[in-house]
C-alpha cells in the first residue's frame, strides 16, 4: 500500500509518499516540499497572516493532487507548532479544510514528541535499552524518554531555530551580546525541562532527529545523505561548541559554503546549534547519535499498527476520498 504523510511544519511543509504494509520498513516513494516559513508570517499578534494562509493552502492543493496523481491510499496530514501556537490557527485550520477540502491535524507537543520518540524506537529496536530523543524544530524543540515503544516522558518548549532567530538575532552576523544573552535564555528555558527528566532514568542511547542535527552532524564531519540512511552518524558536544563558536561569526551567505547546510536554513543554524549545545551539557552527554527517521515516519508506522489492530486495509487512493485524518496517539 502507498501512503502519504503531508506535514506542515514551521520551516518546510511536506509531502512524503512511501511504499509499506504492516511488519516492514516504509521505503520512499515520492517527496514534494517548499520551504515555508510560517512564523515569518506572524503579525503582531500572533496572526498567521492572509499572505501566510494562502502559501499553505496553496500547497495543500498541491500536495493533495500529487498524492492523488501517486494513487495514494491514505493521508495523514497534521500540523505542529507553528499553526498551535499561532493566534488564529483554529480559523487556519477552517480555512484550509474549506479551500482544500483536507483536514489538517493538529499535533500537541507532547504528541509530537511522542510520535517522533516511537519512530527512534523502531528505528534503534529494543537493544538500544533507554533512549532518550531530542529534535529541533522551527517553533518549538521536543524531548521525550523512555524504555518502551513509547516514552514516559515527552515534552515541548518553544526553543525552535526559527523562533529563536526571529527573536533573538536580528543581526547579521550576530552581536556577541545577543548571543550571549540567547544561550542564557535556552538554558533558563531548558533547566526546568531537563530536571523534569530525572525520575525517568538516564538513557543509554541519546538519539537527535530533525535537520538541524542532520546539518551539525555533517558540518562537524558526518557522512552526507549519500552514503545512505545505515551509516552509523554522531556529532561529538566538543565538535558541537566549536562549531557554535565559528558559526556565531559568520554571516548566513558564508554558512552556505558549509556541507549539508541548505539556503532555507542557513540563517537558523546558530540558534539551532546553540540548543543543541545546551541540551547535551544540561542532560550531561558527549555525543548524540543522529536517526534518520523522525515525525513522518512515526505516524506511518503508528498508522500501519493501527490497520493490523484493527484488521482494516485503507481505502481506495485518495484521489477518491477525503483524505483521513491522524489516528489517534
């Protein structure tokens, strides 16, 4: 069966099509994305503004009649921080149901955190022992833990690289001052969180998901997305403040020259990076393992599950039905 995952995020909004059934491994079929980044089209409000709505239900379109061309037979399709958090995102979410007829789901943090925790699960398998994953948004960074399939512990703070440039960054290159007020800032942010991890128990396994760990990891000399999803990935906190470091004093057009770093989220990587630094020196780890698979393929998997529980197969494609909404978490 093929099945879609449209993903409407603070940085990217993205369709992704695999190929699975119940017991084996998603294999891509087809991906369509356009960087959008909807807190850029925050008003002072908070407001996703017209403009904003109109990009996203542009693509919803889109990503409908790609996933309808594909012959897909079931769409999930959901949102995360960047409409939950927004003034207006209940009229949003109208808006885009209205216009496209898709309904979008609206993920919680903590359930976001969750279903991107149950993806590493799989991903790692039971041998792993205790994990512990860490992923880094646009609007929020997301923590979960635990030792079973899905966490004890999963959480949400509005540490997103995107936000945090927004707010803090506002020159380029940065002042010295404004990062050090924003290293500040993350670790006040993140020390109540950490300590809430406590009575989980200390992980064996520390997993970090999202682009921004992909892009550190290859900055500081991981394989890049070439040598394919197997090979073994880590990003070392030493190489992590270094990078932090040179990173703070280089200007967006000079970060474009480094590996795996992308035009789209160049200007975010410092904010990025500096969570990342603070979240493994509060947690107290040397090293991150970076995991391919993340959010998307936690509801894929969670929704093949969901088939063989329920002893159902999905619909025709949905070109010929609307499409499903996220099962539930």
């Amino acid at each position: 069966m093929r099945l879609g995952v449209l993903d409407i995020g603070s940085n990217t909004v993205h369709l992704l099509l695999v190929d699975a059934h119940p017991g084996a491994r998603p294999v891509p079929f087809a991906s369509h994305k356009r960087p959008l980044s909807l807190v850029q089209y925050l008003d002072g409000d908070g407001n996703i503004t017209d403009a904003g709505q109109h990009e996203l239900t542009e693509f919803v379109l889109e990503a409908w009649e790609f996933a309808a061309r594909h012959k897909a037979d079931d769409l999930l399709a959901f949102c995360t921080s960047a409409i939950r958090e927004a003034t207006n995102g209940p009229a949003v979410l109208a808006r885009v149901k209205h216009e496209t007829t898709v309904t979008l789901q609206e993920l919680t943090g903590s359930e976001e955190a969750s279903m991107t925790f149950f993806a590493v699960r799989r991903w790692y398998g039971w041998g792993a022992g205790p994990v512990l994953n860490l992923d880094i948004g646009g609007g929020s960074f997301e923590m979960a833990s635990g030792q079973d399939e899905l966490p004890e512990l999963a959480t949400s703070v509005p540490l997103g690289a995107s936000r945090l440039t927004r707010d803090w960054l506002d020159q380029d290159p940065p002042s010295a001052r404004s990062v050090k007020e924003l290293r500040r800032y993350i670790r006040a942010t993140l020390k109540p969180a950490v300590r809430s991890f406590d009575a989980v128990g200390r992980a064996n396994l520390v997993a970090g998901t999202s682009k921004t760990f992909r892009s550190l990891a290859r900055i500081a000399g991981a394989a890049p997305s070439a040598a394919g999803p197997y090979v073994k990935r880590e990003l070392l906190a030493t190489d992590l403040g270094i990078w932090a470091q040179r990173i703070s004093a280089m200007k967006t057009e000079d970060r474009l020259h480094l590996p795996g770093v992308s035009e789209a989220r160049a200007n975010q990587l410092l904010a990025g990076a500096l969570v990342a630094e603070a979240a493994l020196e509060l947690f107290a780890f040397k090293k991150i393992r970076i995991c391919p698979w993340a959010l998307r393929e936690g509801l894929i998997l969670r929704r093949l599950d969901q088939l063989v529980f329920d002893g159902l197969e999905p619909a025709p494609h949905v070109g010929a039905q609307q499409p499903a909404t996220l099962p539930a978490v």
